[in-house]
C-alpha cells in the first residue's frame, strides 16, 4: 500500500489466483487492472479499493448491491456489470469483473468532448433506463448516476466525417453498455444520507436537504442524456446556489413548496439569494432555456428533448418513470438491431 492507501502492483504480480497484466484506470476508491485468472486463463478486471475502513465499507455495499443483483436477474438481461468473485489482499478489498472497454466518459474524453450521435444517444440511454429501471424494480437506487459508470462492452471505434462540425470524429463500432460502480447503491427502505450524486446530477431536492427517493436517478439520467446529446455539462459547476440558479434558468422556477420546507439558506422569501455577478467563472452559456441546447430540427430532437424535459422536472413526484420513459416516441423507434442486447 502507498501513501494514499492505493495498492502498489508490478506486472506479473500475483493477487490469488490472478496474474496483474497492466493498469486499466484509478479513482478515489482505488485501481482497476488488468488482469488475467491463472486458473482458466481469461482476462478480467480487478477493482482494487483503497486500504482505508471508508472505502472498504463502501466496497462491502458494493458486493452486497452486486450480490443482490446476481441473484434477481434470473435472465442475465439487467444490463448491469456481474461480479464474477471478490476476495481481500493486504487490507484490500478485491471485486473482479469480466473485462470490459472503457466507460461513455472516457470515450467522451477521447473524442475531445464532441456530442454522440442521435443514434448513439438513443441506444445508450435506452439500455441506461433499462439498467436503472431492474434496479428500481428491484428496491434499489443507484445514486451515483454519471458517464464515468457507464461502460462500455466494447469501446472500438471508426472514424466519420461529420458535417454539421466539418470535421472527423470518433463513432462507436457497438453501443453495448454495462452499468457500473455500485458502491453507492442503497435499498429504498434503508437510511437515506442527505448527500448523495456527484455534483453534477444532484437533483433539487438533495441540494436542498429534502427527502428523495428513486426519482434523483431519473434526474441523473436526464442529465446524462442531455450531456451525451451536447458533449458537456448541462450544470457545470460545483458551487450549489449557482447549481440551483442554473435549475432556474434551464428549466424554470423551483415550487415554493419545496424551497419552503429546505432547512438550507439558498432562499429568502422564496427568492434564490443568488445573482450571477456572484459566479467566479463565465456561465453565460448557461443563462439559456433547455430548448436552447438543441442542436438539429429533426423529429428525432423533438422526442429526446421530449423524454428529458419529463426526467428534469423540480419537483420529484412529477417525474416520469422510467417505464413510462421507455415508452416515448424517442425509444420507440429503435431500429430492431438496436434493440438492448444482453
């Protein structure tokens, strides 16, 4: 272990019984190799966390989550990544996966943030709600929703002149996607933290300290959508009131009903204390109503900006379910070889 609490590994390095091939990525929780299982010689990927009670208490939630989900999807159709084992090396909590390309941020990254296409969206996002909606259905929230848990089975790609941009960008040979990292998965009727989401996907009611339930992953997934669509963030900030001015601005004016009942200072008299003077960097890009994102006429934008005006609605109980979602006119047009595959 580092100083960080991050496993130090060398190539050819033995955790078990799999043989460390190279690194795959790093996050707070800990490093993700490549590795292979000496026993049957396939390659995985080993989620190492961290040697720290925090992370490995996170860790355990996981493999209780991923347990739970191994045992309820009887088909093999969740479209959620599979925990093949898990064991403990020198204070480290080890999860192993079948390996997979890397996740829908990371492709993002390496397209220098240019937006996928309206076909790419779709499939994506559709196997996105489908993955959430079997854990919803199941008693489960996510609650850490975001392009970087998103993976994709095979991040192979080709490259295409785009003639909207006038230039060449990178398209997805397969949009298979696997959802990812549940360390932060609760059940409905455990206790709910009042932070939850990283900053970006955090929903209204969390920002302001009010009760939430499975509807704050449907507001993530709005967020995502919309993300995927324009290649950015829709709220790009961390600063919280800015967060909610941005809300405002977006999508409409917060209902007093709930900003009455926040124990948080970011109103007065139902007004947020806010002014964009206040913002340390340049937002004007955000001073535009959701319409005003839109990139293309088509009938295919129409219907996306449909589903995600239904997800990124203030108020929690107004919005759709991802079962209704699945429904809209957006998802309905998958062509059948697009259709979720598991």
């Amino acid at each position: 272990t580092d100083d960080t609490g991050h496993i130090m590994w060398y190539a050819g390095q033995r955790l078990k019984s799999f043989e460390i091939k190279c690194a795959l990525g790093e996050g707070a929780f800990g490093r993700v190799l490549k590795v292979k299982n000496v026993r049957t010689g396939q390659l995985a990927a080993l989620k190492v966390i961290k040697n720290d009670q925090d992370k490995r208490k996170s860790a355990i939630a996981e493999i209780t989550a991923l347990t739970m989900i191994k045992c309820r999807d009887d088909g093999n159709k969740s479209l959620c990544i599979k925990m093949t084992s898990w064991f403990s090396f020198g204070g480290h909590v080890c999860i192993a996966f079948p390996l997979m390309g890397g996740s829908v941020y990371d492709f993002v990254r390496s397209n220098n943030y240019e937006p996928f296409s309206i076909s790419e969206v779709r499939h994506i996002s559709q196997q996105l709600c489908s993955a959430v909606l079997f854990l919803h259905s199941n008693g489960l929230i996510h609650t850490d929703l975001k392009p970087d848990n998103i993976l994709l089975v095979d991040s192979s790609y080709r490259m295409v002149f785009c003639k909207e941009r006038n230039i060449a960008v990178k398209r997805l040979n397969y949009t298979n996607i696997r959802l990812s990292d549940f360390g932060h998965t609760i059940r409905e009727n455990d206790s709910h933290n009042q932070t939850i989401t990283t900053t970006y996907y955090r929903p209204p009611e969390v920002i302001l300290l009010l009760d939430w339930t499975n509807t704050c992953d449907i507001w993530s997934i709005g967020c995502i959508l919309i993300e995927l669509y324009i290649g950015d963030l829709l709220f790009p900030t961390q600063r919280m009131a800015e967060h909610l001015a941005m809300m405002e601005k977006i999508i409409g004016p917060i209902p007093k009903e709930m900003t009455s009942m926040s124990t948080t200072s970011y109103f007065k008299n139902g007004k947020l204390n806010w002014t964009w003077m206040d913002s340390p960097v340049d937002v004007t890009d955000r001073h535009r109503v959701l319409d005003e994102f839109r990139l293309g006429d088509r009938v295919d934008d129409d219907d996306l900006f449909d589903v995600i005006r239904r997800m990124l609605v203030h108020d929690p109980h107004q919005r759709i379910t991802l079962q209704d979602a699945l429904s809209l006119p957006f998802y309905k047009r998958q062509t059948e070889s697009q259709q979720v595959r598991t």
